[in-house]
C-alpha cells in the first residue's frame, strides 16, 4: 500500500483525495513500533502533503519519518542495507525542495546523490530536485537544467517519475518566469506526449 500510493504521487490524473487515503491506510497497517514500513509510511503521508501544497504540514511530516529512521535498528530484516536511508534521503530532497527550504533541500540532495550507486534512475530524480530548487532562486539556471536533464535522456528513460520530477521544477517558478520561452520548453518536453 504504501508503495502503491507512492507511486500512485507521479500520475497526474490520480485523484489526490485517494490518494491520500491510500496512505493513511499505510500509515495504520505499519503501526507504531519503529520499522521501515512505518518510515516508508510516513514519508508517504509526508509526499501526500507536499503534493497537495501543505508544505509546512509535509516538512513535519518528513521530519517525523527521520525521528522513526533515526530509531531503526542498524540492521532490518528483509530489507535492502540501504534502503531506508536511501529512500529517506530521496523523501527529503523531495519535499524540502518543494518546501523552498534551499539548505536542507541542498542537504538532502548531497546525501541521496552519495547514497545511490551510479547510475541509479533515482540521481536522476535527485539532479532534477536541484534544478527545482535552482529554478526557485534563479529561473534562467534552474529551468534550462531541467530541460536539458530531460532531453539527455533517452526516450524510454522518460517515464512518468522522470517527467513529474521534471514538472516540479515548473512548480516552484516565480510567476513571472512561468511563461518563458525555457519555461514553455520544459512544458513541453514533459507534457509526455
């Protein structure tokens, strides 16, 4: 379920509202002992947030999910060594970025580009948080980034994680950089059609 809703996040034509009770659902089902279910849990309800715009609400949420992580044992059973940190440190360039908090985005980014091996579609994610968070101070760096990040890709690398990730960088624009010519670009390099 909670992979599920996570994923459910990237399709824009998903209903928000089930969404969201699709991770509330996950949110019960992992209880309340520290585990990674419960942290993949919370980071969900933390995308949830973000992603409905209550970013304040979303930053406490995420910060919530690092207490529990902080508490996990060293080593979880059945699952990957480094997973929950990896995922953790995805979650919290996601929100932070969205969030417009420039030094813990920046934080979160350093620390998921070292987390994941080379390669990994996740940095991709990750590269596309920057140029978000760029955008958000400086629109001529971060959005021609974006756009360039995207259309290094080759086509079948261009699915729905590496589009929405893209349309966050569109997210965060001042309005008076949203109808520019690099702006326009990158909507239309990600309008996945």
């Amino acid at each position: 379920m909670t992979w599920e809703s996570a994923y459910r996040w990237y399709d824009d034509a998903d209903n928000p509202s089930v969404v969201l009770g699709l991770v509330h659902e996950a949110r019960r089902l992992a209880g309340e002992r520290p585990s990674a279910p419960l942290v993949a849990a919370m980071c969900g309800k933390a995308w949830a947030l973000t992603r409905l715009g209550r970013h304040a609400e979303a930053v406490e949420a995420i910060q919530q999910a690092a207490d529990v992580f902080d508490r996990l044992p060293s080593r979880v059973a059945g699952v990957d060594p480094g997973w929950p940190g990896r995922g953790l440190w995805f979650d919290l360039s996601l929100v932070y970025t969205l969030a417009g908090d420039m030094k813990q985005a920046a934080s979160a980014q350093d620390a998921a580009a070292a987390a994941f091996p080379v390669g990994h579609r996740t940095l991709t994610q990750v590269a596309l948080h920057r140029a978000a968070l760029q955008a958000q101070a400086d629109p001529q760096q971060g959005v021609p980034e974006a756009s360039q990040i995207v259309d290094g890709l080759p086509a079948e690398r261009r699915d729905m994680r590496i589009l929405s990730a893209a349309r966050i960088t569109l997210e965060v624009l001042p309005e008076d950089a949203r109808e520019s010519p690099a702006a326009r670009e990158l909507r239309e390099l990600t309008s996945g059609s």
